[in-house]
C-alpha cells in the first residue's frame, strides 16, 4: 500500500532536496503500523508529533491505504 508523508522541522533534514509541504509518496506492507513508517524511512519517531488524515496517532496505529501523514519534529534548544 501507499502512504503520503509530510514532515515538518528536523525530520525532514534526513532527505536531502525535499521541499517543505511536499509530499514522499511511501510504499510500506498492508495493515503497517506508524513504527514501521517510521523504520522504512530511517528516522526516529521519538520527539515527533504524528497525524494520519488530521488525527493525532501512536506508533501502534496501524495505516490505511492512501493515508496522508504529517511528521513535525520537536525543536530543541535554548
């Protein structure tokens, strides 16, 4: 199945030359959950806020088919 994914902040540093607002469209196994989204595109769902089609989800949550997912990252510093 395919998934759209936009990420917001440090998260999108990990793909050098995407664009802000732009969408990855990701190809991951039926019935995947947010952790394994996360595994396929190599970064950490650790100190990130996650939605699927507007709602905020868990790393359990397993996706559908076609699901549109925001990543924003947490800022840190000081």
């Amino acid at each position: 199945m395919k998934v759209k994914v936009k990420l917001f902040g440090t998260a999108s540093l990990r793909f050098p030359g995407y664009k802000s607002g732009e969408a990855i469209e990701v190809e991951i196994p039926d019935c995947a959950k947010i952790r394994d989204l996360f595994a396929n595109l190599e970064i950490s769902i650790q100190g990130s806020i996650v939605t699927a089609d507007g709602h905020v989800v868990e790393a359990d949550d397993i996706l559908a088919d076609g699901t549109s997912v925001h990543v924003f990252s947490l800022l840190y510093g000081g």
